[in-house]
C-alpha cells in the first residue's frame, strides 16, 4: 500500500490562534488538491512555540470545535496539527492531535519536556504518560512530539507497539551553527533519524518549522526517511515549503525481511533487566 | 601563551544568511520596515549595517555617525565610507554641544564618565530617529564586549535587536571580510574612541584572539579552570576573566523588580518580546 503525505513546514505566528487556524485551513486546502493521504504540521503549529505564560491563553479541548472543523477540512486524509491541549482537569499538554475522516482518533501529549538551555517546558505543561501506536489508514502510526524522539526508548516502545511509519513533529532551533552551513543539532537530528530508520526498518516522517521567535531560527529541512535510512524527500532550510513524499508499506516488509532486529527483540528480557536497574540490584 | 584556533571557525555565508532572516522578521514582526543604528566608523557597526542592507535595502537602513570633537576624524571618514560603499546615506549627528554643555558643569568628571555620557547621548539620538523615522534600533554589541560588560550600560548596550551579539570579536572580524567590508575598515586596530589614543585590547588588558577562545571553553564549553589550565590557559588570566563574567552579569539583564504581588515582571510574569508582535 503507497499513501502519499504532505509535510507542511511552516510559521506559526505565536500565540495567534485566529491567524495560525487560518494558515491550517490554507495548507490543508492546498494538500487535499494535491492527494495527500496524511498531512502533517510541525509540534505546535497551532499556536507557535515559545509561549511561555501564553500557554493557558492558547489551549484547547481535544474536542474544540475549530479543531473538528480542520479535519473535516482535511476530509478523506489524515491529519497530524499541534497545539497546547487542555485536560478537564485544567492541565495544559503539548499535543499533537490526530484525525481521520474528520473525527479524532489519538491525542499524543509530549511524554519528553525540553527544559534545559533554550528551552523551559517543564515549567509551563505537563508531561504526557503514554505512547503508543495506533492503526491508521496510512499503516501503523507511532507519533512522537521532538524531544520525545531523542530518547530510544520511546522510539523502541513505538516499534514494538507495530509501528511502521513513526511521524515526528518538531520546532527546533539553530543551536551551534558552524563551519559546513548546517546547525550541529540538525546534523544530530539527521544522523539519529536516519539510524533509527535504518535499523528498524520504519519510516520516518520529520517535519520542523521555519520562522524565528524571539531570536531562535527554526531550521525547517522536513524530511521523509525510508526504511534503509533513504531519503524520500527533504525540505529547504528556514523557508516555508509543502513538500510531498509516498511510503510503501511493501518497502517495510523487505527491509525487515533484511534486518530482523524487530522479529528478535526480546521482551521479557528487557523488562527484566530494567526491572533490575530499577531496583538499584547489583550486576551478578 | 594562550591556545588559540579551536571551534571559533564559522560559516561566514550560513552565519550571514541566518542573521538576514531573523533581522527581516524581528523587524517587520513589531511592524517597522526601516532600521537606524550608530555607525562609528568601526568593525562591529560596519557588519551590522551590511547586514542590514541585505535585509532591508540600504535605501530602509539610517546609519548615523556621531562625532565629539575630540573623536579621532578617521572614525567619521570610516562611518562615512562604510554607508556610501553600501549605498546609505549617513546621517551626521556631532553631539559636542551638549557633551560640553553638561561638563561645563562637572569639570571634574573623569574620562570614564565623560565616555559613558557620549554613549548615552549617541543612544538617545539613535531612539529619537526611532520615533521619528519609524526606524527600529539596531545594537551593534558582539558575543566578547557582551560577556565582558565592555560597554555603556544603556549607552551603546541599549538596542531593540542585536545582529551580531552572538558572535565573538574574532568570528565578527572573519563575517566581516566575507561581506567584502572596506579594508581600512577591517584591518584598523578596535577602539571605542571615547578618548584619544584609546584601543578596546590595550585598555582590556588581554587580545581579543586570547580571550575569545578562553570564553569559548568557559561559556560555550563549560569548561572547568582546572581543565584550562591543563590545555594551556595561564591560571591568572583565566580567573581574571571568570571574575569579570560575574561582575558584569547586571549589564545584561534588566533592572531588578523587588517582588511584592502575585504576579512579577521578568519573574513570574513570563512572556517572549514577540508577544508584542
């Protein structure tokens, strides 16, 4: 099964939620002319990113209606926005909310906060506590929100889970831009996606967003990796693009026929050993 | 001997095009369309305002030169050359009137005092321009006179934006050739010329090279002074720049607000500057 998929990398306008839903409409418009099976925003992309004290201003239920009124946009494709969800106990999340066919089917709260150099999560949201894959029309779907894919553990837990294709929404900033033209960080992003693909025979779905807030450069570079850690397709650098890429579910199958690291993963034995590490037991 | 040469290389055209992006939409994000900055005839304020004519068209950049009478001339022949040769019409502002006009009645004051008052004064025809022209001002203060506190606080620190002040002086010198800058310009020895003869590395006490590449182990690297010194870093020089990071520190950030209610500025009362925008 081929699906095509948008990647929308754009600009949010911080903390303009009437602009941004607008832009949303627009982008999804635009997909939809062109076949998109999947559509996929950058983490935040509702609301933009460094919202600070504007986290309460800009949050919304799963259920909000102009949330609704994006997917049914969206019609037959799937869909993948950002923003800052609103428990019914008042706890604010950075989530990425899926849709198909107009109707909500997975909300994934960021598990992994970024509080440290420019960053400071943990002081604004929650932390999600859960991550899992869900079955899509696109294959089986894992959804991660940026730093939630630099920790391997949710990434395997993904791939155990049956992930196939694994869509990771971003907002990163240039961090240490030195000789080579490329921020070290996005090297770092390309070499740890690109491992990840490659050794576990997933496809990965990166999408970064453009634009500057306050200083910080996000780089953009959205991309699709395949399965043999193949780039499908790629986006500029800080400019705005929709760019369009196909997985193959097929091209899983061979690449997992090839490198059987998923068939042989041992469960149990990683539970127990965890298990141990947890409870501070000496190595034998 | 100081170790020099290690991770301060940069990107000249990455670095440049980065800086083009954000100037274009931190300005036009609070609504303006035009920049003014002070052009001193030196390095750091002719990469600010070749950067600003990339972003926005010389014809939207208002550099503006402000001599006392006792500058050195060569710094508003440089300020001059540097505009013309990218397409601006420089403004001059000579401020020597009403420098002299306060000390008439503060005859004593030193030249420390009388530096900062012409930072101050040069700032506060830089915001008038602002109001007046719709312009949005641009600081010229790089990566080392930030961590050192080697400026005028709200003199030449004051800015809405600050192009280069993540770049060290010896990375700026290097974005500065790449921008194909006037080489009276870039090969002149750096001064703040707020008296004769004064030179920002004799008065330092330290090379810009030196220093920048201990700061780059001290704040980008985190390195500890026992680490320095094994790689080559003279004791002294390290703990001499360690004390002066500290000392500095209120230079960068904004006055402190003495916490009364529930909700403070810059404490608990937390937004980004787009907020406004």
């Amino acid at each position: 099964m081929v699906s095509k998929i948008a990647l929308i990398q754009c600009d949010p306008r911080l903390g303009d939620l009437e602009n941004n839903f607008e832009m949303h409409r627009l982008k999804i418009a635009e997909a939809v002319a062109e076949g998109a099976d999947l559509i996929v925003f950058p983490e935040l992309s509702l609301t933009g990113y460094l919202l600070q004290d504007m986290v309460p201003d800009v949050s919304m239920a799963a259920d909000d209606p102009r949330l609704c009124a994006l997917a049914e946009a969206a019609g037959g494709a799937a869909l993948c926005v950002g923003g800052i969800e609103e428990s019914r106990r008042h706890a604010q999340y950075i989530a990425c909310f899926y849709f198909e066919g107009g109707n909500l089917r997975h909300v994934h709260r960021k598990v992994y906060l970024a509080s440290y150099g420019v960053f400071d999560e943990a002081r604004y949201v929650g932390r999600g506590d859960h991550i899992r894959a869900i079955d899509s029309t696109v294959g089986r779907l894992g959804l991660t929100i940026c730093e939630d894919t630099w920790h391997p553990s949710a990434i395997n837990i993904l791939l155990l889970d049956g992930a196939e294709l694994i869509v990771v929404q971003t907002a990163s900033p240039v961090r240490e831009l030195r000789e080579g033209g490329l921020p070290q960080n996005a090297q770092t992003w390309r070499d740890t996606l690109r491992s990840y693909a490659r050794l576990y025979g997933v496809y990965i779905v990166f999408v970064n967003r453009v634009g500057t807030e306050d200083g910080l450069v996000y780089w953009g570079q959205s991309t699709i990796l395949g399965p043999h850690g193949e780039c499908v397709v790629e986006a500029p650098l800080y400019d705005e693009a929709v760019v369009y890429g196909e997985v193959d579910r097929e091209r899983v199958r061979q690449a997992r026929l090839t490198n059987p690291v998923l068939r042989d993963e041992r469960i149990d034995f990683t539970i127990r050993e965890l298990r141990r590490i947890q409870n501070g037991e000496d190595q034998e | 001997m100081t170790p020099r040469g290690t991770g301060l290389t940069i990107d000249c055209a990455a670095t440049a095009d980065v800086i083009v992006r954000a100037l274009r939409r931190e300005v036009e994000r609070v609504g303006f369309s035009k920049v003014t900055l002070g052009l001193s005839g030196g390095l750091d304020s002719a990469v600010v305002a070749s950067l600003a004519a990339r972003a926005f068209g010389p014809e939207n950049v208002i550099p503006i030169c402000m001599p006392y009478v006792k500058s050195n001339p060569e710094s508003l022949t440089h300020g001059k050359l540097v505009a013309v040769s990218l397409g601006m019409q420089p403004r001059v502002e000579d401020i020597t009137r009403q420098i002299d006009l306060y000390f008439e009645s503060h005859p004593d004051a030193n030249r420390a005092r009388r530096g900062n008052k012409m930072a101050r004064e040069r700032m506060t025809i830089l915001y008038d321009c602002s109001m007046a022209e719709g312009a949005l001002v641009l600081g010229t203060s790089n990566k080392t006179e930030l961590l050192l506190g080697y400026s005028t606080i709200f003199g030449d620190s004051a800015a809405a934006l600050m192009p280069i002040g993540d770049l060290y002086k010896t990375q700026v010198f290097a974005l500065a050739e790449s921008l194909g800058l006037p080489r009276e310009i870039r090969e002149k020895v750096p001064s703040a010329d707020l008296w004769e003869g004064q030179s920002d590395e004799a008065e330092l006490g330290f090379l810009y090279a030196d220093v920048d590449a201990l700061l780059l182990e001290l704040v980008d690297r985190r390195q500890r002074p026992q680490a320095l010194h094994d790689i080559g870093f003279e004791p002294g020089f390290v703990e001499q720049i360690r004390a002066r990071l500290r000392q500095q520190q209120y230079k960068r950030k904004m006055p402190v607000v003495i916490k009364l209610s529930s909700r403070t500025v810059d404490k608990d009362f937390l937004y980004p500057r787009d907020w406004s925008g």
